[in-house]
C-alpha cells in the first residue's frame, strides 16, 4: 500500500513538473514575441492552428496574406479578406467579405472565426518565422510561407483594381462613417459624417458633434488637444460612442484610405471606418 502511495505522488510530480514546463516554454515564447513592422508581414502565411486547433494541410491552404493595405486567405473553401490599415501592433479593417459558398464544417467555423477575430481589431505578434494573431475570444498562429516575398496581387479578393496610386491626402474631403468600434447607434443615422477643411475637421459618430484643428504627417493625424463639441442631450450609448470618438482622435491615430473609397482611423483602442461621401 505504501509503495503504491510513493508511485502516485512520483507520479504526481513529475506531472507537475511537465505543466510547470510547458508553462514556462509558453512564457518565455510569449518573452521572445515583438510587435513587426509593416514589411516584417507582408506575404503568405500558412495557417498552423486557429483557437488552438491545429489546421489540417491542403496543398497551398489554410493560408493568410497581407499587404500594405489589405489582407485576406482561405481555409480550403470560400476566399475571403478586406481592406486593412496595419499600425501600432494592430490590425484594423475596414469591412471583411468574400465568396458566398456554403461551406461544409469544420471550414464553415474556421471561416466565422478569422472573420470575427478581424473585425475585433486585434493584436499581431512576431516570433521569428512564427506569428500570432490575438483578440478578445480568438487566436491564430502562422508560420510564414513564402520567404517574405511579395504578392503579385491583393490579398482583399473583393478589391476593384485601380491603377493610380491612391492619395492619402484627407484636406477638403467628406466621409460617410460606416462604424466605430463596430456599433452603429446614433440619433441622426442619415448623417454620420467626417469632414476635413486644410486644417480643421468635424464629425457626427453618434449624437454630438465633435470639431478641432488637425495636421496630417505622414499616415498619421496630429489632431489638437482642444476638441470642441455641440451640446446635446444625448442617449447613454450614443454618448458612450460619442466619448471613443474623442478619444479616437485625442490619440493622435493612424489613417488609410483605401483603393476603393473605403476610411479607416484607428487609435488607442478604437476603429472608425467610412466610405467617400458621394
């Protein structure tokens, strides 16, 4: 009885003694990640496990791409990606989408969860050729693929081609704002709007409206600390709303304008999208 006593504390430990090592590998990957650089990303990705699930291998899939402005893949039925704004670690985008086929499972799951991760702004990590994809519920890891070379082709497989490059230059254009931060509420749904002068700008998220002074430099705005808003009697989640679009744009945030008319500005821990008011 005594001996069986000893085997099972033995036997204990060294199970122990396992979970205390995977736990300290686990730490000292997560001590060795960096956040990478634009070019340190870009290219193909072979999906290695998504919510710790690790992917099957079917010729050239499941697989994800980014480029400067985009990024998309497949997981071996539907294609699938969006227009993106990559800075600060994050990955922000626009509106995510793709072909329409049903697909079996487990393709169907895999494809809701790249999808809602996307849209959940989340965080890009580098560990040598390994990168890791986190946000609120989700996660996906890759191994790179392709040497970091090039793509020939957007990885956004619902992008309109274009062949002039697309300015960046946001003085004397109006916006119709699509989201921010994924919610729609507002008082004056027919009017969500964002309007840059040479250097001022105005907006409508949800209820108030917000105006300052701004300065573009580069992709990112410098907007003055000084934000001014309308008074309004404002609902709970529109002024909710209307707060993360002050702090929005109080953080100085990074921008893009897409190919195809799209607005993305993403800063501290929001995201607005829009599209070119017409």
């Amino acid at each position: 009885m005594r001996t069986l006593a000893c085997l099972l504390l033995m036997g204990l430990a060294a199970c122990n003694s396992q979970a205390d090592q995977q736990t300290g590998n686990a730490a000292a990957e997560a001590d060795r990640e960096t956040v990478p650089a634009l070019e340190d990303i870009t290219g193909r990705w072979r999906i290695t496990s998504i919510d710790g699930e690790t992917m099957p291998v079917s010729g050239s899939e499941p697989y994800l791409a980014f480029s400067a402005d985009a990024a998309g893949g497949s997981v071996g039925c539907n294609s699938f990606g969006g227009t993106t704004l990559y800075a600060q670690g994050r990955i922000a985008v626009h509106s995510w989408g793709g072909d329409a086929m049903a697909c079996i499972e487990p393709l169907g799951k895999w494809e809701n969860t790249i999808a809602k991760l996307f849209r959940t702004y989340p965080q890009v990590r580098l560990s040598g050729d390994r990168l890791r994809l986190s946000a609120r519920d989700h996660e996906i890891e890759l191994t790179r693929e392709d040497g970091a070379q090039p793509l020939n082709r957007s990885p956004d497989p619902m992008r309109i081609p274009v062949s002039d490059p697309v300015s960046q230059d946001l003085a004397n254009t109006e916006w119709t704002i699509r989201a921010l931060d994924g919610e729609t509420a507002s008082s004056s749904p027919g009017d969500r709007h964002l309007r840059f002068y040479a250097d001022t700008w105005q907006g409508l998220a949800s209820c108030a409206t917000l105006f300052g002074t701004y300065r573009a430099d580069g992709n990112r705005l410098s907007v003055d600390d000084e934000i001014s808003a309308t008074e309004q009697n404002c609902r709970e989640d529109h002024a909710a709303l209307d707060t993360a679009f002050d702090e929005l744009m109080r953080d100085d945030p990074h921008y893009l304008i897409g190919p195809n008319g799209e607005l993305i500005i993403a800063g501290e821990d929001h995201v607005l999208t829009g599209d070119r008011a017409r």
